[in-house]
C-alpha cells in the first residue's frame, strides 16, 4: 500500500494506480484518507505537554513531594492519580528512601584497609563469606519512612 502512496504522490490517478496494484480505488482512497489523519483512541488528555512537564520538572526537584502537594502547587486541574500516572509516564516511580547510616572517616579507613587486605582472594574464599548489609526488599508501599520519586533503574521478577 506504501507503494500506492508512492505513486498518487507522483501525480499517478487512481485508475493507473488500481491497475498498476491490482486494488480498488476505494481502498487506495482509503490508505490516503488514513495517513493524512492516523487514527485516535481513547480519551483526549487532560494533561498538555507543558503541564506534563512541570509536574515531572518539581518532582525531580522535591523527590519527597507528594503527589498532591503537586498538584496544588501547580494548581492543576486534574486529579493526584493523573499526576501520578505524568510521572510514571517520565519513569518517576514511588519508592521508599534507604535508610543508611552514615559514614565516620574510621570507617572508610577500616573498610579501605579490609579491602586492601583481601584483593587478592580467591572466589571460592568469597562464596564462603555471609554478607549481612543487603537490603530487605518489599513489594508494599505502606511505610512510615514515606516515598520518593525516582527513576526506575532496574526490575524484579
């Protein structure tokens, strides 16, 4: 059908062209009545492309900003789930802050000289080591610590 295009592009008629293919005209007509207006579906957005924008544009800003406090801030006229949908469209994603605790210079001094003294380990040595600083992972969003927007950098299956 591309090719038909092609051709009426040309400055071929519908006739030469239905020959040429081997389709009706009504179909040729078809095709060009379709790529001079590609089909629409569901819903006209709420959201244009500016406010879209802006919302993602003050969550990168505040990462612990609510999704309503967003909405009121911008004075949107859309509901908080719409914010959150703009902002999984960014690939922002509500996610749980970590708790980390932080670091005196004696400990970057001991982890240093630890790493220093085990370089050259073999990986079966390794493989015998029990590592207790994983993190607990979650699949619920109930917690006290709140959320934040953040890119998703990876997926768990």
């Amino acid at each position: 059908m591309h090719f038909s295009l092609k051709l009426i592009g040309e400055g071929k008629t519908y006739k030469e062209v239905q020959k040429m293919i081997g389709c009706s005209a009504k179909m040729i007509s078809n095709a060009l009545k379709w790529r001079a207006k590609p089909e629409t579906r569901g819903r006209k957005r709420k959201t244009t492309i500016k406010m879209d924008r802006r919302i993602t544009r003050m969550a990168k800003a505040q990462p612990m900003i609510s999704s309503r406090m967003i909405k009121d801030s911008l004075e949107l006229p859309v509901s908080t789930v719409t914010v959150r949908r703009r902002l999984c469209e960014a690939n922002l994603f509500t996610r749980i802050p970590r708790k980390v605790p932080l670091l005196k210079k004696r400990h970057v001094q001991k982890r240093l000289q630890f790493a220093k003294e085990h370089i050259n380990w073999p990986k079966e040595k390794w493989r015998n080591i029990l590592w207790t600083d994983e993190s607990k992972l979650s699949s619920s969003t109930g917690s006290p610590q709140g959320c934040v927007f953040s890119p998703l950098l990876f997926v768990l299956y």
